[in-house]
C-alpha cells in the first residue's frame, strides 16, 4: 500500500510543487505516487492505487470526492484538498452556493490554504475550523533564493526554444480560457457559474481581440524585441495566434514548462486577469496589467482589487519603453491572500500534515455517507459497466438507434473521451519529466 497518492490535473501548474511533496515526505521514509486527473485509465478503472492518504487538486462535493479519491484509491478516511484555485472573483468570495466551496461530506475533508483569507471563506461556508489550515502556497516555495539553479537560464532558454536571447523578452500571460473552449466543457462551466457566464465570456473575447492588436501593432513597432505568450494550461488552439505566428518572426507561444520559468528570464511582463501575478510578485519582479475594457467589479479577481491597470495602446507601449518601481497590486490585499513564512516552507508545513495523517487519526473524515464501502463497490461496477456499454456501442453507427437520448449520451461519451485524451497528452506527466524535476530540486538540496 502506497502511503501518500497525489492527484493533479494540470502538469504545468502544480507537478513542481508536488514533486517538493514528494521528496519530502520520501525523505521522511513514506511510499509516494501519482495520479493525473485526465489519465484514460482513471476513467476506465483499470487501476488501483490504495493510500493511506490521497491528495486531491480540488474538492467541491460528494462527486469530487467519489471521481478523485474513492475512484483511484477506494475507501479512505484520510483525505487532503489542495485547493489550487484560491484567488477567486469578488463575486465568488462572497457567494456561499459558488461551486469551488465544499459540499457535503467533502467538508470533511483536510483543506490547505494558502492565506487567511482562504480560511475565512471556507469557514463561513461550513468547513469545521480544524480543517481548513493556512499553510501557505507551495508554489511559492520554488521561488526561494534557495532554488536559485532549479531554474534554467535565458540563454538555456533559448537553446531549447529556438529564442534569440541578445532580445528582451515581452512576456503575456493569458487567462483567456473562455475564449474558444470547447461547447462541452463550456456547458459544465455554465452548471458551475449559471447564465452570468456568458458576459464574461463575451468580455473575453472582446478583451484578448484588442490586446492581440496591440501586440500585433507593437510586434510591428519592435522587431528587436521578443513577445512570448504563454497561455493559459486550459487555454485551446487559437487561429488568432496562429496568423500572428506565421507573419511575425519575434512573436512565440509556448505553454512548456512553469509559469515562474518563463517570469524569471523575462524582461518586461505583462497580464490581464492572471493570479500568476503573485508569482510575478514573489519572484522580485514587477508586470503590467492590461484592461482595454473595464471588468464589472464581480468579475474581478480579488487580488486585482485597487490595482493600477493600463487601459490604451499608448500606456502599454510606454511601459515596454520605460521601467517602472511601482508594483501594481495592492499588497496588503495580496498578503491576505499568500501567507509565507521564511522561517517555515509550505512544503514542511503541509509534509508535517500528512505525516501525522499517515500515523494518526486526528484528521480522519468524521462524517461520511453511510456505508461507504458498499457505496464505492456498487458506484465502481456501475460506472465500468456502463463505460463497457457506451464504448460497444460507439463501435457502431449511432443512426441506428432509434432514441435520440441514447445518440446523445453516446456523442458525449466521444467527445469527453477525446478531450481527456487531447488533455493527457498535455498534462500528464512522463516518467522522463519526472525524474527530471526531482532531479533538479534535489541538486538544489545539494548544491
């Protein structure tokens, strides 16, 4: 039995973090492994990882819990939500139905906060005080001088990227996920988020078109520099950028590696909505923020709250002309939000955590549905038999069913299995991968 079972969903935003978990705790004597949200075979269960504690990315409810956890590893009383998305829109920290607040028995669960502010919402949604705990965000942790040569240099760089490294780099970092999302997995959005969506949506979309036109005209204004965009890790395929890739040689996307990779070789940055701005902030350097259109205060994230923006064309030229010292956040709202403690890692923090999970009770889920065991069986055999069915059943033309409501069930059945598929291929991270991250950390260690 593995001790300590690690979920993740998008490689480029927590697999570092994680792998800081897992040197910890595996230096401390404990069976580590992983699992990926958009691995096929999760799906399929044709895997078994039993733990004696499972680290969830996220968990919102009952399903979370049964897809992240009783799914992979079956029955377990021992479970740990690490909350990845913490900086959320005003709206949402004051709405007590938003979906990313526990429901039911995921309450139960161990939940990591990176700030008090995090706790105190959690706590007035009905999280038991004793399990939403502030430990601070792991992410950070990489950004310590300490891990100074985990990082790889801009001429590494530029080796690897074909990047001219004589050039300053203009790095964009995106946060337009709902500009060309798929129909399907916008419809699961709108179940979360309801019909006010779809403003944002259009805000989106309005937003990215005119700040693509700005780079576009500064692509042209300065063609000894580099624009990198990095996009967001949901973000799809863009012809947009595609059109700005074929006509201008100093333009580049690139979703490889950390969000922090890419900020600390990066000259000037720049956002529109990105929560990467911490990282900007905890990496000792400054960026802009980008709003050709103002964002309903609802709609906005809370760390942007009193923030300075840049608002036309002629701002954002003038910034990558000239440097400023005034970082544009309010950093007493930015505090609340990221507690970091220089005497303490988060990743000692959140280690001392699982260990006293894996060797006590003191954190075990106290409430959980009645007969769980029996609950997990029949939900594990259901799920895989009617996983058999519709696959049998895409094997033949679907015209031949009579009933529309079976040719939907089955179209859905494609296309979630194609998006999982395309999303693995993104996300999952290889064994090479692996090993080279916990590499590099452990080279830190000792340097």
């Amino acid at each position: 039995m593995l001790d300590l079972l690690l979920n993740y969903e998008h490689k480029v935003r927590e697999i570092e973090s994680l792998c800081l978990i897992k040197i910890e705790m595996e230096n401390r004597g404990y069976k580590v492994a992983f699992s990926c949200t958009y691995d096929e075979d999760r799906v399929r269960f044709k895997y078994f990882k039993k733990a004696k504690v499972v680290v969830a990315s996220t968990l919102y409810n009952d399903a979370c819990l049964f897809e992240f956890v009783y799914r992979i590893s079956g029955y377990t009383k021992k479970v740990v939500n690490l909350q990845w998305e913490q900086s959320l829109t005003n709206f949402d920290e004051s709405n007590k139905d938003f979906y990313q607040n526990p429901k039911g028995f995921a309450k139960e669960a161990v939940h990591l906060c990176w700030g008090e502010a995090s706790k105190n919402r959690l706590l007035k949604n009905g999280v038991p005080e004793d399990r939403a705990i502030v430990v601070g965000p792991i992410q950070m942790d990489l950004l310590n001088p300490f891990f100074l040569n985990y990082y790889e240099t801009k001429s590494q760089l530029a080796k690897k990227f074909n990047l001219d490294d004589s050039k300053e780099w203009i790095l964009f970092i995106s946060s337009f996920t709902y500009t060309n999302m798929t129909k399907e997995t916008y419809e699961e959005e709108l179940k979360c988020y309801g019909e006010r969506l779809n403003e944002f949506k259009e805000l989106s979309i309005k937003s990215k078109a005119e700040i693509l036109k700005w780079i576009e005209d500064a692509l042209k204004l300065y063609p000894n520099k580099l624009f990198i965009y990095r996009p967001h890790p949901s973000e799809k395929e863009d012809q947009r950028l595609n059109y700005l890739l074929s006509n201008y040689p100093n333009f580049r996307v690139i979703n490889d590696l950390s969000v922090k990779q890419w900020i600390k070789t990066s000259e000037k940055i720049f956002t529109w909505y990105s929560t990467a701005a911490a990282e900007v902030y905890f990496s000792n350097k400054n960026f802009q923020i980008l709003r050709p259109f103002e964002i309903p205060f609802d709609w906005e994230v809370t760390i942007y709250n009193n923030s300075k923006k840049l608002t036309c064309y002629e701002d954002y030229i003038f910034s990558i002309e000239n440097n400023t010292n005034a970082f544009p956040l309010d950093l007493r709202i930015l505090n609340s939000y990221y507690n970091i403690n220089k005497e303490l890692t988060s990743t000692i923090r959140i280690c001392d955590i699982l260990e006293q999970m894996i060797l006590t009770d003191n954190f075990d889920m106290r409430k959980h549905r009645s007969n769980l065991k029996i609950y997990i069986t029949y939900q594990r055999v259901r799920h895989r038999l009617f996983f058999i069915i519709k696959e049998f059943l895409t094997n033949f033309n679907k015209s031949i069913f009579i009933f529309k409501n079976i040719n939907d069930k089955l179209v859905k059945h494609v296309s979630i299995m194609n998006r999982m598929q395309n999303d693995r291929i993104k996300n999952q991270v290889s064994k090479k991968e692996l090993e080279k991250i916990v590499s590099k950390i452990k080279f830190c260690f000792n340097d």
